[in-house]
C-alpha cells in the first residue's frame, strides 16, 4: 500500500481533532436531553463518530504515527446541568455538519490513497446524512427558519447594461438569487455564533477568554446585523431567526481548551462564507464587504489562537518533514 501522504496526514489529523471535540460535546448533551426526537439523532451521529475516530486512529497506528491528544474526558464535565436549551443541541450539530460538509468535500478533492478516500466519502455521506436530521427537526418543531422564498423567473434574461456590476453609488441594484443565499447564511451563522458565545461566556474560566467570548459574541452581532441591512435595503426582511434560552448555571460543561477551539473552528467558516461571496458576487460593494469583515474574522481568530498558545491548548500540528 501507498505510504500516506502529507496531505492525507494533514486531513486525517485535523479531522481528528474536530471529531474528538465534537464526541464531547455530544455526550454533555446525551447526559441532559430528553426529548426523543433530539435524543435520537444525537445517539446516531455519537455512534458514528465513535467509528469514524477509531478507523482514524487505526490509520495512523498503521502508519507507525502517534494519535493526537485531540479531546478526551478531561475537556468534558459530564455531570453539569443543561447550558442551552435542548434544541439548541440540535442547531450546534447542524452547523457541525455544515462545516463538514464543506471540509470533507476539500479533504476528498486531496486524497490519493483508495482507503483513505473511502474514509472521507464516508463521512461526508454521514454529515450530509445528520445535516438534513437536524434541519427536518428544527423544522418540523418550529425552531428553524428557511432562506427568503423569492419570485420564480418566467423567462430566460441576459445582462443588457453594465450598470448590473455597479455597486459603489446611488442607484445599486437588487440583490440576486446568489449574493442572497451567500448574505442569508452569513446572517444565520453569525446569529448561531453569537448565541453560542453568550452562553459559553457565562460559563468559561479563564478572565481572558470570557473577554474573547464577549469580543467575539459582539463581533457576531455586528455582521449580523450589518449583512441583514443588506437584505433589508434590497426589500428582502430578514425573516425571524431562533434565539437560544440560556440557563442559569454556572458550572462549565466544557474546558476552556474545547471552547477556544471550538470558536476558531467556526471562525473558519465565517472566512469560508466570506471568501465565497467575495468570489460568486457580481455587485462590487459586496466583495469589499466581505473582505472587511473576514478581515476582522481573521484578526479575531489570530487573538484566539495567541491565548491557546499561551495556555499551551493548540495541538501542534505534524511538521512538514521529507522522509528519509
């Protein structure tokens, strides 16, 4: 068999630590839900995610590689009460799931080794799979929203005036059918995110990270509310997005260690949604928008990643070295 390649080692060991994290967070919420619809997709994805670090570790032991530290029982406090409601388990899992979507499709486009694509085909089946559990649940109970339904096209239409790139002065047109959808799931990401940080500020140790937590849950409000305006100036309301119901304890479910990680994992994805809609946005002002704000996505994950570093948290990933 084919050695692994660096790339292979790079997706293999990053999955590992998201999956690792995510194992944690599933067994907290397995301890303090009790609705069957939720508790019956979060006891199917733990299963599977159970599997999926295995066949990971399994990899590497057959590659003569350590396994990652990751996140183990220490990063988890089985015994503490309920931070969130309990659909909000369901929300967090599904935006898991929409991260790695994205993450296995990248990671698939960069194995070589006919196991390991196996592997990543797998679990992207498998986030696509709990992706669309979430979403029919949240649904079903109210407690999602869906993007703008907009008039159909009749008929087939050509730009006809370069007025359509415009964007920087009076007279911007309309939003169209793609910049909506890339504004829309920016604005539900950041409302997730920020009620994330909320909650998870109550409960966080370290003084520094309940201030990142709070820059952070702001930093969330603003592009909130500024890609909103967005929608709102294209006559496009932004329709009503589910809150989250914070409890009033004060006992950390989760380490400091998994919280930081977490938030420079989502981070990511906000500089995925950013980089997307710079990229399919034919109005000039949306691209600037956008390389603003994952300017100041950037900045605030970079902060984030100085204070891991200070607390010795950031696994360091293999180093780049030829094989001799």
């Amino acid at each position: 068999m084919k050695p692994m390649s660096s790339s292979e080692l790079a997706n293999l060991w990053s999955t590992y630590q998201k999956k690792t994290m995510l194992l944690r967070i599933m067994e907290h919420a397995l301890d303090v839900t009790t609705q069957k619809d939720i508790t019956s997709i979060l006891q199917y994805a733990y299963q599977e995610e159970v599997k999926f670090v295995k066949e990971i570790a399994q990899l590497f032991q057959k590659e003569g590689a350590a396994i990652p530290e990751g996140f183990d029982e220490t990063d988890v406090n089985r015994k503490a009460e309920r931070l969130f409601d309990q659909y909000f388990y369901i929300r967090f899992l599904r935006m898991l799931m929409k991260l790695g979507i994205g993450l296995n499709a990248v990671h698939l486009s960069m194995v070589y080794r006919n196991d390991i694509h196996d592997f990543f085909s797998r679990t992207s089946a498998h986030s696509n799979k709990v992706f669309g559990m979430c979403t029919n649940c949240l649904l079903q109970v109210g407690n999602g929203a869906i993007p703008p339904v907009i008039g159909m096209p009749d008929h087939p239409k050509y730009v006809v005036n370069e007025r359509y790139l415009s964007g920087f002065h009076f007279g911007k047109r309309r939003l169209n059918a793609t910049e909506l959808s890339i504004i829309y799931h920016i604005v539900e990401n950041n409302n997730f995110g920020a009620q994330l940080m909320k909650g998870l500020r109550k409960v966080a140790k370290e003084p520094e990270v309940k201030m990142y937590l709070k820059k952070g849950e702001q930093l969330a409000i603003d592009l909130y509310q500024s890609y909103g305006k967005l929608m709102e100036h294209s006559g496009i309301p932004v329709s009503a997005l589910p809150g989250a119901v914070i409890s009033e304890t004060k006992t950390a479910p989760y380490s400091d260690k998994l919280i930081m990680y977490l938030i420079n994992l989502l981070s990511s994805l906000g500089l995925t949604s950013n980089a997307l809609g710079t990229t399919y946005s034919l109005r000039p002002d949306l691209p600037l928008k956008m390389a603003i704000a994952a300017r100041d996505i950037y900045s605030f994950a970079k902060e984030g990643g100085k204070i891991m570093v200070k607390h010795q948290w950031m696994e360091e990933i293999p180093e780049a070295v030829i094989k001799r």
